[in-house]
C-alpha cells in the first residue's frame, strides 16, 4: 500500500494527490463494499418505515382588539410588547393546551399514540410472567405500575413531541404544525390547537371580566358603607363642636383677622411705650427742674402750648428792650413790662414741669396699654389655636369623605363598565389559514436518507482508509526505507497468493507460473552482484528482524539464483527453529552443521545436493542445546575456511536478529548481510532496532529485501527497477 506521507528529496513538504488517490484505490474494494452494505440497510431499513405527515395551519395573533363599545378592558395587556407574542408562543407550546386537545379528540384511544404490536408483544409477554410470579410478588409489581396521570403525562410528551409551534419571523403570525401517520389526524389536531387556543383565551378574558366584576361588586358595597360612615362622622363632630361655616372666610378666617389687628396693635403700644420711657428718661435728668435743660428738650420746647407761651415771651422780652431804650428802669410801663415778662416766664416753667409730669402719666398710660394688649393677644392665640384644631378634626373629616365619594364613584363607573363587556366577545387571535389534509409525507425522504447513507458510509470509508493508512508504521516503498533507515533496497520479492492450508513450493522460482517471482529474485541476483565486481562477498548473511518475515524463504531463492551462474552452498544456520528438513523433505536422521561443528561427521556427509536446482544445502543437523557457542567457537570458523575454498559464494540463513544474538555472531564471519523486511507488516521500530544492533557489531548491510509486495496494490513506479520486465 503506497504511503501517504511519502518522503521527500526535498526539505519542504507538498500534498502529494498521487498518493492519496494511491490509498484510495488500495482500499476500492473495501471503501465500495462497506459503503454498498451500509446503503443496502439503510434502504431495507428506510423501507419499513411509515410514512409521517405534517398539516399546518396559521394563527393570527392581534396586537390590538376590536373596540366594539369605547370601554377599557378590565384585565388590559400591552399586545405591542415582544415578550407578549413570546409569552402566546410559549402558551400554545403548553402542557395544558396539548392537555385539552387530547381529551377533545380522545387521543388516547387513537391508534396513533396507542403501543405497537411490538409493544403490546412485550406487556403480553410481562402480563404472562407475572402471571407464573407468586402473588406477594406479583402484587408489589403492581404497586409499581403506572398511575393514571402518569400515563396522561406519557401521552402529553409524545402528543408535544409531535406538535410544532413556529412564529413567522417579523409577522404576528405563528405556524402550529402536526406531524402524524394519519394525514387527517394530522390535520384535525392543528386545526384543535388553534381552537384550542383561541377558546382559552376567550374563556381566560371572560373568566377574568366576570371575577373582576364579583370582585367590584363587592368591594363597591363596602365602599358605600364606608362612605356612609365617613359622612355621619362628620355631621356628628359638626355638631359636637357647634360649628356653623368652615369656609375660607369663615370663623378661621375672622379669628385670624383678630389675631393679625391685635398684633398690629401690640407692636404700636409696644413702640408708643418705648418712646414715652426714652422721652421721660430725658426729663428725668433735669435738676431743680432747669427749664434751660428742659427747653433743650424738642418733645418739650416743640409742644404746641410751650411754642405759643415761647412766642409771647419773645414778644414781650422785645416790648421789654424797646422800653428799656425809651424809659428808665423805674418807668411804669417798663416795670409793667418786665413784671409780664416774669409772669410770663414763670408760666412757661409752670406749663414745661406740667408736661414733664405729662410724660410720666402718658409712660404709665403706654405701659398699661401694653400689657392689656398682651394679655388680649394670648386670649386671641389661645382661641386660634383652638379654633384651628376644631378645623383640622373637620377638614381630615371631610377630606375622607371627598376620598369615599370619589372612589366610590370611580368603582361604581367600572362595574357599570364591567357589566357592560361581560357578555362580549373579544377574540385576540384568529385562525387565518386552516391546516389541510397533506398529500405527501414529510418524512422519510426515503431517496435523499439512502443518497445521505451512501455519501456518509463512503466519506467515512475514505476517511477510514487514510487514518488507517497513516497509522500504518511498516515500510511499503523504497523510499520510506532509504529515509528510515539510510539503506537501499536490493530488491523486492512480490507476494504469491497461495490457497487455504497450500505451502509454497521450495523451487518455486524455476515455476514458469511464477515468473514475476523468479524475475524479481533474479534482479536481486543481478543487484547484489553486480554491486560486489571488484570485492567478491564470498558469504552473504540472510536475516530479519522478527521470525515469518520469509528470510529463510529469501535466502532459499536467492542461493537458487545464484546456483545458475556460481558454485552455492546454502547455510541452515538456525539451529533454534530448522526448516531445512521439512523444506526440502530430507530425512529426519540427516545430519547438518551441528554435526560438522561438533565433529560427530564429515563434510561430505552432511552436504545435500538438490538436483534440480544444482544447489548444495547444509541443514543445521541435530538441534544443540548451545547454538550460539557453536558458532563463535573456531571449528566453526575452520570449517567456514573450507567452504569458501570449495564454493564460490555461501548464502548462510541466519536466526532473526532481535530474536536471539545468532545473527549478530554470523555477521562478523560473513562478508555482506542482506536484511529481509516483511512489507506492510514488520514495525519499523523493530526493524530500525535490528539494523541497529548489527550496525553495532559493524556488520557490513548491503541492503534491504522489502518481501511479500503486493504488486496490485503498490504503485509501480516506487518499485520500478525491481521486479521483472513486462509486469
């Protein structure tokens, strides 16, 4: 089988198509076979199936209602949300939905979702052993079956397994699709979910509207009685409190008039006090009643009375220095004149000490008034205050009644309302396109499953041969051992089919049925030889890595070849597991290279000649409890001194080397060893291994014999050069 990871000369790594279709067409048979057997089950199997059929219908669902009367629906819903049609998808996809439909149509009892006969072959078969069981454990059997609901539930998840809810993306329409062996059935059952589904929500609408009408009509008796309540309360605190008009201008307002007057008038006797107090302070200060001081005073000497005194006394101080001018001091008229001047002084003082005990009184005065006005204003306070809790109890009690009447009137406006849309109608969904009875099954798509089945079972196949393939870690071309193992292929020995329980022949190289066999040891031959023309390897080594990789087969043909054109002797130099003597059908008392070592014979005993071949064989003779110490011992080296004086070439078959140290022993006494490779089964580690070991010991490796190639499967050109011509 050709690699698909072939090597390359090259550093760089290309996809090699050549290969990959090298690995395919290995495998033909085996891909073919595989994918026909999978795609005859799949058609027996698709063929048995009953045929599903799907009926779909679609469901408009409203974003608005039908206003018929101008009134609110009591229990409204914001159809225009996204999560509104999600919340109605999900209600059609429901348990309870699915739930009435089977009871309307008594699914139950439809063969459609009744148990097969295989099914039913089953209970019979269970009913039958529990008939054999002894009663105690046939009754706690018993206590485990089903329940009634549980089968309801069963029959729900196969009814919804069957049941597709699909909404047309941005539409208000959803598709409801049913799939059932039965096309009517399938029909009728997405025609129920829609009905279904828009009498729940007419009944879940009404349902609500009557219980939030029962609710309101209840509700709207206990809000009259409280309202009644609330009414009679405030008649009785209006009369307990003896109050006739609480308005905005009523007794609050009058007794806050009162207040603000008195406030008012306070602050003036409070103002009229403070100045009389200042003003008698003044006046108080002057001593012997010093009118001077007293006249310095404005509140005095600008008194009206006190003016008119001032002025007369001008006037007659001015009689008095006009006299005073004219007539002696003793003159009549100005004595008079001056008497009237102190008469009228004297009563300016009179008049001023009057006024000053004036402003005392009217200090007094002030006082009184201020204090009456205070006691006056806490009266009036006190009497606010109460009037204004009076007011407070009234208003709460009147702002409940407000409250009452107004929800009252508002309960009593939605019953009348509710009562109104209790008996109508309103549809928020509408069948738009009913589902019909289909005409062909949805499934199964019985050509596109066998198609799929073919393509499939090919494709995994394929995939199956390369993953095989590059697991695959044996050697199968030239080039994958001259990169492995840094040696060249000698040659190539191709693969001869033979019969059950058919041994291949010992001289099947001079078989004319066999001429690509023959061809391709005769090119090893030629390779070997012509390799060796200035240094003749007298001995060649034949071993392999492992035990059935054909080296015995190998070293067997390869002496025949060489027979044909030099002297041979043929070495059976595996005394562990001989083969010579079946091979060759020699007697089972000839002796071999045992004999000769060990000296119990002579040469000439012990060499058989085949006459057909005109080979000369050396078995291995009796089978030594010590192999390997006969073969590094020095009889057996002055014996190999006299064979290679007697023969031109000697083909020694060699123990495997990873088996036994043997081979690693026989190639120091050989000149070439030819390592022989089992293809497309031996490991390469193994292989790498055993070239290894006799690297170790400078064991001189010509070259590799890939044996057993299937020439049909390989592709020719790897191994062109090494089997024979015109194959």
């Amino acid at each position: 089988m050709q690699s698909v990871n072939k090597p390359l000369n090259s550093q760089e790594q290309v996809i090699d198509l050549k290969a990959y279709w090298s690995v395919m067409m290995n495998a033909k048979w085996k891909i073919l076979g595989f994918s026909l057997f999978i795609t005859i089950l799949v058609a027996v199997f698709v063929t048995s199936l009953t045929p599903i059929y799907r009926a779909t219908g679609s469901l408009l669902i409203k974003t608005s209602t039908d206003n018929t009367i101008s009134i609110d629906s009591v229990l409204p819903l914001d159809t225009s949300r996204q999560d509104y049609f999600l919340t109605q998808f999900e209600i059609l996809k429901s348990r309870s939905v699915s739930e009435q439909v089977i009871d309307k149509l008594d699914l139950g009892a439809n063969k459609e979702f009744m148990p097969d006969d295989e099914v039913s072959l089953k209970k019979e078969l269970t009913d039958y052993i529990k008939s054999l069981l002894p009663a105690e454990l046939d009754s706690k059997e018993e206590k485990t079956s089903l329940s009634p609901r549980s089968e309801k539930v069963m029959l729900i998840d196969a009814f919804q397994s069957k049941l597709t809810i699909t909404p047309v993306r941005n539409t208000q329409l959803v598709n409801i699709s049913f799939d059932a062996k039965d096309p009517e059935l399938a029909a009728l059952v997405a025609n129920t979910v829609a009905r279904v589904y828009i009498n729940q929500e007419v009944l879940g609408q009404s349902t609500s509207t009557q219980k939030a009408a029962d609710w309101l009509e209840i509700r709207l008796e206990e809000l009259r009685v409280n309202l009644e309540e609330s009414i009679n309360a405030l008649e009785a605190y209006r009369i307990k409190e003896n109050l006739i008009d609480l308005n905005a201008t009523g007794v609050r307002s009058i007794a806050s008039d009162e207040l603000e007057s008195l406030t008012d008038s306070y602050l003036k006797a409070k103002q009229t006090r403070f100045e009389a107090e200042t003003l008698y302070l003044f006046v108080s200060n002057a001593s012997g009643n010093d009118i001077n001081y007293l006249m310095s005073l404005p509140e005095i000497s600008q008194h009206p009375l006190i003016t008119n005194i001032k002025n007369i006394e001008n006037q007659t101080q001015q009689k008095v220095s006009e006299l005073s001018f004219r007539y002696g001091y003793k003159h009549p008229k100005l004595v008079a004149a001056k008497a009237q001047l102190a008469s009228i002084q004297e009563e300016l003082k009179q008049q001023a000490n009057k006024l000053v005990r004036g402003f005392a009184k009217e200090l007094q005065a002030a006082k009184n008034n201020e204090q009456r006005l205070i006691n006056e204003l806490e009266q009036e306070k006190r009497k606010y205050q109460d009037i204004t809790s009076t007011e407070q109890g009234y208003l709460k009690l009147q702002r409940e009644v407000e409250a009452n009447q107004s929800l009252y009137d508002t309960f009593l406006t939605r019953y009348k309302e509710t009562e109104v849309t209790t008996d109508l109608d309103v549809q928020q969904a509408k069948i738009l396109d009913k589902a019909e009875v289909p005409l062909s099954p949805i499934k199964p798509n019985k050509k596109l499953l066998v198609i799929l089945a073919f393509i499939a079972s090919f494709a995994f196949a394929v995939v199956y041969a390369f993953v095989i393939d590059a697991l695959n870690d044996t050697f199968r071309t030239a080039a994958e051992i001259e990169s492995k193992l840094g040696l060249r292929l000698l040659g190539l020995l191709p693969l001869i089919k033979l019969k059950r329980n058919q041994s291949l022949s010992p001289h099947v190289f001079f078989d004319d049925k066999n001429k690509a066999f023959s061809e391709a040891v005769r090119t090893l031959r030629t390779g070997f030889v012509l390799s060796h023309i200035d240094d003749q390897h007298k001995v060649v080594l034949v071993t392999s890595s492992i035990p059935g990789e054909g080296k015995t087969t190998t070293s067997i043909n390869i002496a025949f070849a060489i027979s044909q054109v030099e002297k041979t002797l043929l070495i059976e130099a595996d005394m562990r597991r001989p083969s010579f003597l079946g091979v060759f059908k020699l007697g089972a008392e000839q002796a071999g290279l045992s004999n000769l070592i060990s000296g119990s014979e002579k040469l000439e005993n012990v060499i058989v000649h085949d006459e057909a071949s005109g080979l000369d064989i050396l078995p291995s003779g009796f089978i030594p409890s010590n192999p390997l110490e006969l073969l590094s011992s020095a009889k057996f080296d002055a014996a190999m001194v006299i064979l290679k004086q007697k023969y031109d070439r000697i083909v020694i078959d060699s123990p495997p080397a990873l088996a036994v140290s043997d081979a690693l022993v026989l190639s120091k006494r050989a000149d070439s060893v030819i390592y022989v490779v089992q293809s497309d089964s031996t490991k390469q580690a193994a292989v790498k291994k055993g070239v290894s070991r006799l690297m170790q010991v400078n064991a001189h490796i010509d070259g590799i014999v890939l044996n057993r190639v299937d020439i049909k499967k390989a592709d020719k050109e790897d191994y062109e050069g090494y089997y024979g011509y015109g194959q």
